[in-house]
C-alpha cells in the first residue's frame, strides 16, 4: 500500500492469506504501511530486522503459536505495540496476553473488521504519543523546539501525558506549583509540542516588573504617552502574536491590571498606552503561580471572570520531595551543564551524596538543586563530589530536617554532647541518613566514604592518611586505586 505521511506501520501474522487479503483492506483508510508473515519465526526475524510499528498476531499459527511467542515480540521491541487476533476468546488466552503485555486481544467473529480497525488506530496514537513525550525527555535544551524535562517519575509521566494533550490544543493553561518546580520549562514545552512552535514564546515574570511599568511593558505605548516615554514601545502581547506568551507569577498582578488583561485574553484586542488603535493579536495565554488563585478569588484580591478565562484547564506540578526517583537523573544532567560551563573535569557522585541529595527535603525544589550542584562543581577540586562540596545552606536544611523529623524513626535523634566519640558521631549520621536496613551503605562504600573524606582533609597527605585510618600505606594505596578488598598479611603490617 501507498504510504502519504504514514502515522506507522502495521505488521500482519496470519498464515490464512484470506485475513491477510481482508485486514490490509481494512487498514486502507488509516493510510498505513502493511507487510505480512505467515509465522511466529518470520515476526521475529521482522523486529529483529527493524520493524517499528504495530504487530496485529494470529494466535493460531502453525509452530510457534502467537502466545507462545508474543511476550518475546514485546520485550524485543518494547514500543510495538501487539494486537493478538483469535477464533477462541478463552478466558486463560486473554489472560495470558494480557499479562505478557499484550495490547489488545480481538476475536475473529462477525465485528473483526470494525475491532481491528479500532483497536490499530488506537494502537498507533498510543505509539504516536509515547514517542511525542519521550521527545520531551529525551532532546537537549538550548535550541527552538527542544525544551527537554527530565524525569523518571511517575508523577511527572502524568504531566508530560498532559503537555502532549495540551500542545496542540488552544486553551489557555494555568501552571500551578512551589517555586522552583520548573513552570516556565513546562510552559515552553506545551507550546513546542503544538502548532505555534515556530511562533514567538515571550515570557514575562509578573512579579519582576512594578505594577506601574506592568502594563506598557504588556501593551505597549505610543510616544509621550508619559513621561520618559520618547518613542513607540511594542508590548509583549504585540510581539509574542502568533505564538505564546507566558504570564509568570499572575497572583502579583493588581486589580487594575487585571481588568485590563481580562480583555486582551478574552477578545484579543487591546490599546496600547496613550494609544487610540485597536491592535488585534492571536496569541495563547499560559500563565504560572505559587500562589492559591481559588483563595484569592474568594477574598476579592484576583478577579474571578479572569481566574477562570486563564484556567481552562489547570496543570499542577509536584513538588521535588513528592518524586524522588527525579533526583539522580536532574543531579546528572544539572552536573554536566555546570562542568561544561565551568571548564572542569565531570566529578563521580559517591554513593553517599546521593542518598543524601535523594532524601533532602528540597524546600526550593529544581532550582535549589541545581545551584547545589552547580556550588559543588565550582568548590569541588577532586574525582569525587563530596558531602565537604555542597553548600551550607544544604547542610543547614539537613539540620533542620533532622530535628523535624519523627523520634520514633530512630533513637539517634537527639543532640550529641560534644564529648561524643567518633563512633557515635557515625551512629549518629548513619541513623539519619540511612533509616532502614535496605539503604545500608556497603562496607566498601563506608570504607571508600571514609578514606575520601580523610585524604581531602589532610590534603592529600597519604602518610597521615593512613595512620588516621589505622591502616598500612600499602593497604591505602590499593584502595585509592580501586583495588577489592581482601584480607591479607600486608593489611596489618607496619606503617
């Protein structure tokens, strides 16, 4: 068949030439590309050759069967999505594909041209839109078009699902979250997963502005419109016509400004200051707060009309701490942006840095991280990143979380008197940080932690190091060079 502008490819295993025949009739109208195999053998040989499309499966083929072989298919290709096809619906059949992964399971009856019409069109927009949002994740930032979220949380999937709906609709979308979430990288990738890519995206922090400059830096002015005002100025509704522009921060916004904006997102049109012509613009409207709009609505200080022109549907980020499985991936990322702009060498994260930027609190959410990476990338001077390289404030932020924390987590909680000695000082650090026995450091990660620390304190001193640590010069230099450890007479030995 013809492909014009192909949504994918179907992949059809039958060995009864008649299905095949009235299937690929079937599919005409998706304007699909359609092959077909007669075997299981022939299928795999197919994937394994490339294939990168749905899979519509006969389970009664002669050898291997389609169930017998569809779990291999998947895991093969895990983004193909497989459609078994069957004379016998049996309970422990469909089962069966469904707990290989299967995508749907249809009966080959009087409804089989209507059902695998359906469900391969269903099929391929699910292909279609997991693709769209590991686009998302998956293109480095810095260029039109390529705004990249990084995420291994389920709560985020949830919201890129949301910006891939979004972006190629037209309502108006109110980003809510914590400062530091990320709202304005979110904003831009809604408008470069629709049509208006290759518009403008203008951005305005509402709160950055005074409310008196607000609304000619919004609208514009003509000249002499006030004082200081020598020239016609094109506001940034007028510039962003075409594509986008971001409201950050709405809730600063002042009643007056707000009857004013109310008119350019509901009819279009606006005047710019000291101005008499209509200006017409077709921009959407995002908008951003930290603040709870429904509140401010209830207490008169944000206009209603407004709150609900720019909350045609509200998108809500989660904060850091709700998504912890964020924290490695955005660490990475943020590392490798910070070295390149600093000229360094990439530092390793030793296991126990991790732990601790992973169960932080992070109270200034994506933004604090990333500055206490970038603090640590600029203070640190060796091959590892050190608890010693991060920030104060962090260090600070883990005091206050231990003393928020709950006492009947642990019995290592309280204060230690200052006469504490080195081995309580590590209970005492240990029972923060790692508060169940499944996140136990090894003994060669505590062993590695420690001859760490000890070496950048001393300042590359091996000989002390290795008389702090109580262990032979011998023993410390296989360990810096990453030998195993392993017991042997030389450990012990003199210094």
């Amino acid at each position: 068949m013809a492909n014009k502008q192909s949504p994918g490819s179907v992949l059809v295993v039958d060995d009864d030439p008649a299905y095949v025949f009235m299937i690929e009739g079937v599919l005409e109208t998706l304007d699909c590309q359609v092959e077909a195999v007669g075997s299981a053998e022939e299928a795999i040989a197919r994937v394994d050759a490339g294939h990168h499309g749905v899979i519509l499966l006969d389970v009664g083929l002669p050898g291997l069967s389609g169930l017998e072989v569809v779990e291999d298919l998947i895991q093969r290709r895990p983004g193909n999505p497989v459609i078994l096809m069957t004379g016998d619906m049996a309970l422990e059949n469909v089962v069966t594909a469904t707990l290989a992964g299967a995508f749907d399971f249809i009966s080959k009856d009087s409804q089989f041209n209507n059902r695998v019409l359906i469900s391969t069109r269903n099929a391929l927009d699910s292909m279609q839109k997991e693709e769209r949002i590991a686009r998302l994740t998956s293109t480095p930032t810095g260029e039109r078009g390529s705004t990249r979220i990084i995420s291994n949380s389920a709560l985020m999937g949830e919201v890129l699902a949301d910006i891939d709906k979004l972006g190629g609709s037209k309502v108006s979308v109110l980003i809510q979250g914590a400062s530091g979430t990320g709202k304005e990288v979110v904003a831009h990738a809604i408008h470069e997963a629709g049509p208006r890519q290759t518009g403008p995206f203008i951005a305005v922090n509402c709160a950055g502005i005074p409310d008196a400059l607000l609304e000619s830096e919004l609208l514009g002015h003509e000249r002499g419109a006030f004082t200081g005002a020598v020239a016609r100025k094109i506001g940034r509704f007028e510039a962003a016509h075409g594509g986008t522009i971001f409201l950050d921060e709405i809730g600063e916004m002042s009643l007056p400004l707000q009857a004013k904006l109310l008119r350019v997102v509901q009819d279009g049109r606006f005047e710019r200051l000291g101005g008499t012509q209509t200006i017409e613009v077709d921009v959407r409207v995002l908008s951003a707060t930290n603040r709870n709009l429904t509140e401010m609505v209830a207490d008169g200080t944000f206009r209603e009309d407004l709150y609900y022109r720019l909350a045609v549907f509200t998108l809500n980020l989660p904060p850091l701490s709700k998504r912890p499985d964020d924290v490695d991936p955005l660490v990475r990322h943020f590392l490798r942006q910070a070295v390149e702009e600093e000229g360094k060498v990439e530092p390793r994260i030793s296991s126990e840095v991790m732990r601790l930027l992973k169960t932080h609190p992070w109270p200034g959410n994506v933004r604090q991280l990333q500055n206490v990476v970038k603090h640590a990338v600029v203070v640190g001077d060796g091959e590892w990143m050190t608890i010693g390289d991060l920030p104060a404030s962090f260090t600070r932020g883990l005091s206050v979380a231990l003393d928020q924390r709950p006492r009947s987590l642990t019995n290592l909680m309280s204060p230690l008197p200052d006469s504490a000695t080195p081995a309580a000082r590590l209970d005492h650090a240990l029972g923060y940080a790692f508060p169940d026995a499944q996140s136990l450091p090894s003994m060669e990660d505590l062993e590695a932690a420690a001859i760490r620390l000890v070496v950048k304190r001393l300042e590359g001193n091996r000989k002390r190091t290795a008389e702090v640590l109580g262990m032979s010069r011998a023993t410390l230099y296989r360990r810096l060079e990453g030998a195993p450890r392993s017991r042997r007479k030389s450990d012990t030995g003199a210094h």
